[in-house]
C-alpha cells in the first residue's frame, strides 16, 4: 500500500481527492473512523462523529493573552489559527430504549462542510433513526441539535420520540443572550435561528426536566448550567462502571487551562466553574469521559496534576 493513497484527516488536499471519486454519489464506505461502540455496565454505547469544526483558535481562550494562547497551541502542536474541532454525539442503548445524546451540526451553517455527517454515519451503523426512542439534547447550540432539523430526518423519527431538554435551556431559547459570547462573526445569528426554529419543530416532542431526569436505566441527564442556562451533562451508571457525557463543559484546553473561557460560553465565569467541579468529581471517582468536542472517539479518563488537570486518552480497543 502507498503512502500516497491514504486519506489523512488533517490533510485537506488527500480528503477532497478521496471524495472526489464519489462525486455523483455518497461513498459505499468511508476511509475515516466514526464510530465507536463501548459497554458500560449492561449499556451499550456508541460514539459517532458527526464530522469536524474549523474554529479559530482564539475560541478556546478568548480571556487569554494571545501570546500565552499561541504557545499553549505550539505546545500543543495544534495550527495557531484555524483548527479542526471534532463532533461527537453519543448513541445509547439501555433498558429496551434507544437514546441519541446529541445531533449534530445538520445543514444549518454551510461554511462548516466538514460537519453534518450524523445521518449517513448511524445509517452506516445500522441505526435507523426510527429506532431512536429519545433525543437528550446537551443544550441547543446548532451543533448539537441542528442534525434533527436537516432535510428529510424529521419524516424517520418516529412520531412518539420523546426530547429530553433542561427547562432552562427551551426558555433560554425564547430571548438568548449573547452579550458575554465571543464569536466568529454569523454565528450569533445563526445560533438564535436555530435554536429558534427548533422549539417551534419540536414544540410536541419536548419533554422538560428541572435538575435531572432518569431517560432510561442507569441514564440520568442532570443540568449543570454555565456553557448555556439550560447545559446537561449525561451520567451513566450501571454494574459499577460509570461514563459521562459532558456535551461542552469540558474542551481540550480545559484540562490544562479550565479558566479559560470558551467563545461560545454564555455564562463564561459559571462555565469554568462547572468544569472544575465536574473534573474534580471524574477525576475522584475515576469514572471514564466523552465530550463533544474531545477528539474522536474522546474517551478518557481525567487526573489531576497539581492545581489543573490532566487528559488521558483510553486505548482504542478494537
Ligand atoms: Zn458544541
């Protein structure tokens, strides 16, 4: 096998030569890894990505001098302008019920192209979004709930799909505030348009909770708060294992840097102290992690190194 004719990810000239060859069509197979199934007690999980962001770094620190900034992503080897955030969502499947954590970006913000992939990627994996019994939303930024608004999935859900949302986050949605937010420019928009057309389209499908609500066995979707009013985060419990799923509470810089606010925080200062709260609490009970925005498959433990903390990846167990 040549060097020459494997896709990499980060190399956008080998990735537009591999989708060139399915131009009239969607490929039969896909040369990158996206999806990847767990056991957490007796629930299963799969981990699916719905394709990469391209963000300007300055969205992972915007608090921060840009000189610390750039060294941190030197440090990090990570590109010191634009970079490839992954987008994770999470299947789960616990008593008899079939939970999708998260949707994805959908087609709602076209200058993302590498983002939207959920729908093909669970057809691939034999999910049939049919099957899917309740949608837990994290919050209703357009990355996470803009895959249930995208073209022709509505009509395969079934009309029985309960969607689990924070109270906080359905009334947030009504007036946002976007006055602590630092954004590229268009988002802002486009966030308020989504979030917007999503409680008007799934007005009959929402099902609210207050401070948690059990969804299914062992699945408790519990609000935390900071990132948006409403932001949830996923535990899961069962014979002794535990995984979270901490939707946008936790980005790769957040480790190392927890203080440093997220461009796309709305409450920036409550955000960063959810985070600390919740990694101390990981880190304690050693339980393993998933977030959105970790790099695919995402699943990690959490230590603590001094006054900050430390990511580590789990090994890939295929
Ligand atoms: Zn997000």
């Amino acid at each position: 096998m040549s060097l020459d004719n494997t896709p990499h990810p980060s190399c956008k000239h080998c990735a537009d030569t591999v989708s060139a060859r399915y131009v009239h069509g969607r490929p039969e197979t896909e040369l990158v890894p996206s999806r990847y199934a767990l056991k957490v007690g007796a629930i299963d999980v799969m981990v699916v990505s719905d394709g990469v962001l391209s963000l300007p770094g300055a969205m992972l620190g915007h608090n921060v001098d840009p000189a610390v900034r750039a060294a941190w992503l030197a440090d990090m080897f990570l590109p010191p302008d634009v970079l490839e955030w992954a987008l994770n969502a999470v299947v789960v499947r616990s008593g008899g019920r079939t939970i999708l954590v998260d949707a994805g970006m959908g087609e709602e913000f076209p200058d993302l192209p590498r983002s939207g992939k959920l729908a093909q990627r669970l057809e691939d994996a034999g999910i049939d979004p049919g099957s899917v019994t309740d949608v837990v939303l994290t919050h209703m930024h357009m990355d996470h709930c803009g895959g249930l608004l995208a073209d022709g999935v509505k009509e395969r859900l079934r009309p029985d799909l309960r969607v689990h949302v924070a109270a906080a986050e359905a009334e947030f949605w009504e007036a946002p505030d976007f006055s602590r937010v630092s954004m590229p420019p268009g988002f802002p928009d486009a966030l308020r348009r989504t979030g917007k057309r999503f409680l008007k389209e799934f007005s009959s499908q929402l099902r609210t909770f207050e401070n948690e609500y059990e969804v299914a066995p062992g699945v408790i979707v519990q609000r935390t708060g900071g990132h948006t009013p409403g932001h949830s985060v996923v535990r899961l419990a069962s014979g002794g294992d535990r995984l979270t799923f901490a939707g946008d509470a936790v980005f790769q810089v957040g480790f190392e840097h927890p203080d440093w606010f997220n461009g796309f925080e709305h409450d920036p200062e409550e955000a960063a102290r959810v985070r600390v709260r919740l990694l101390r609490e990981l880190a304690a009970n050693r339980e393993s992690l998933v977030a959105t925005h970790l790099s695919f498959p995402s699943v990690c433990h959490v230590a603590v190194d001094g006054d900050v903390f430390r990511w580590v990846p789990g090994p890939w167990e295929y």
